[in-house]
C-alpha cells in the first residue's frame, strides 16, 4: 500500500486566496495525495490574552498576540468553495484541520472524507467527542502528547464504536523548525507497537531526509509543511518546503515504496543475469592428469559461475579426475 502523502499548506496562504491556488498547484505538481488547509474562527480558538509562541514571534517579526496573528488567516466558506473546486479541477484532494466545534460541522457539511486532529487538540475532549460523532476515518497528531495521552485521545474513537484501523497516528515533535536531535522518529513505531493502530510521521524539521526516512521506518502517512516562499511572512513558513523540495520528497518516498519491496529474498530479473557472471565455478590450478586426486594445490575458484560450485569443494577434494584438465578448465560434476 502506497504511503499517503500529505502537504500541509496549513495557514502558508497569509489569508490571500490567490496565494491559496498556487499552493494547491504546487502540491498538485509534486503528486501528493492531499493539501490540507486550516479551518477556525479565530475567537473561537484563542483567548484574546493568548501569546505567541517563540517561534510565531520569530517567524512573523510582531510581538502581538495569537489572536491579532490568525484573525488574517482565517478561510470564510466562500474560500473553501473556492479552493476544494480548485483541487478537484487540478487532481488532488482537499483537506483542512478544524480547530473549533463549529468547523467541524463546517468540514462535515462539505463532505471531507477524514478529520485531522492537530497536535494542540489532543487532549480536547469535547472537541474528539465531536469529531468521533461524525463517524469519519481520522488522522490525531502527537505532538507534546505522553503515550498515556495519546492512549486517552484513541479511546474516545474507539468508545464511539470506531475500529482502530479507522484511527491512524502520527508521531510528531512540535517545533519549527524540529532539531534533528529531537525528531525520535523510533517513536512512530512505538505507537504502532501501543496503539495497534496505522502510524506514519507529521515532520516539522528542515529538509526531506528525515519523512523519507520514516517511511523506510513503516510510516502509512506523511505529512509536511510546504509554502510557496520560506521569505514570506508568516508563522510557518521558515519550517516548510518550497515547491521544488515538496517535488523531490515526494520522489524520494516513492522511490523508497519501491525499494522496500515485499520482504521475500528471491533472486530479482537482474541477480538472475548477472549471477553466472560475478559468481565463481571450481577450476584447475594447474594441469591436471587424468586418475589424479584432486587436491588443495591443483584446484582454484574462479569466474565465471556457470560450473561446479566452490560449495562442492570438500565433496570433491580425494576424488580423481575422470580427464585430463588444463589450467583454469572448468571441473565437471
């Protein structure tokens, strides 16, 4: 099964719609399976007294509160119209992480055929109860969240009769961008080991090594923050993707599917032509008589593999030789 490939546009659009379209032609390019928005109200989600956090002030350049800092992202109902016919018209899917109760509804009523959790929400009960009522396949983050949070959040699926191959889990570290030093990525599994449920890896650090790398690990999903321009202004976008890279991550995690293969060792199409050639076939030394005993002194290993193989030769050595051999001779069974 191909890893689900997710590019998070998020809030990388800077409340432009315009900006909004080319992200969605970006990741459409790159061949990923779905770009995920944001969907909130922003005094539904934060307090006016909310901070930001280090990153966000760094990132944007205002010290102002998170309320001030979302307030210009917010995607209106019109701007969902808009962007979910855009995908559909250019061949991806459309998503978008709910942050409130009535963007769920909102994300329902538009027949989005999953949910996102994000990593703040994980430990929002009323908010999972809402979600797990809609009965849709689901996607929970785990940043900051203990093991025993992470048991919590699938729980309230599972208790509305939800199985947990309809919860998948993505680990993941809430930083931007996450050091190296703190990815974990031995996590991912884990919470499969845990959970019993699909895992794959939500990446927040720079570059592409460290996605592709999960999926080598087993991750089912990816997904990463991509933007148009790491220069705009923004919270996000100093730890996201440019085009360009989105392309090359995702070529390198289907170039990674391929190479996992099935797990059987079998000889491949390739092995099959080139063994007679890199193997070796047991050989005369020197000069061999005919009724001579075969010995460590007259007989060799050498290529080509098309003969006896060097693996007879205990079996051989004290026998004598049915013909004369010259040097370098192939011996005969």
């Amino acid at each position: 099964m191909s890893c689900l490939i997710i590019a998070e546009a998020g809030v990388n659009h800077n409340g432009d719609l315009q900006l909004a379209k080319d992200l969605i032609d970006a990741a459409a390019d790159a061949g990923v399976d779905f770009v995920k928005f944001q969907t909130f109200k922003a005094e539904k989600l934060v307090t006016a007294s909310a901070q930001q956090a280090d990153y966000q002030k760094a990132n944007t350049g205002k010290d102002e509160g998170q309320l001030a800092m979302i307030k210009r992202l917010e995607l209106d109902l019109e701007a969902h119209h808009v962007l979910m016919e855009h995908a559909k018209s250019k061949g991806v899917a459309f998503l978008s992480t709910a942050f409130d109760l009535e963007s769920i509804d909102l994300l329902d009523q538009l027949g989005l055929p999953l949910f996102k959790v994000p990593s703040g929400e994980i430990t929002n009960l009323p908010y999972l109860r809402h979600i797990a009522s809609k009965g849709k396949p689901v996607i929970i983050s785990t940043g900051m969240a203990l093991l025993g949070e992470v048991e919590a959040a699938l729980q309230v699926f599972l208790d509305a009769g939800m199985s947990r191959n309809q919860v998948s889990i993505l680990h993941c570290t809430t930083e931007y961008p996450t050091p190296p030093e703190e990815v974990n990525l031995l996590a991912m599994k884990t919470l499969g080991r845990a959970l019993r449920c699909p895992v794959g890896y939500s990446d927040h650090s720079q570059g592409i090594e460290v996605p592709i790398a999960a999926v080598a690990l087993g991750a089912q999903i990816i997904e990463k923050h991509f933007t148009m321009d790491r220069n705009l202004p923004g919270p996000d976008h100093k730890a996201s993707l440019e085009p360009a890279e989105l392309t090359a991550m995702v070529r390198g995690i289907r170039k990674i599917e391929l190479a996992l293969g099935d797990g059987i060792k079998r000889l491949t199409p390739s092995e099959t032509k080139n063994r007679p050639i890199a193997r070796k076939s047991l050989v005369a030394a020197c000069l061999i008589r005919k009724g001579e005993v075969f010995s460590d002194h007259n007989l060799t290993a050498k290529r080509p593999g098309t003969g006896l193989s060097p693996m007879e030769w205990d079996r051989l050595i004290g026998r004598t030789a049915s013909r004369d051999y010259q040097p370098d001779d192939l011996i005969e069974p």
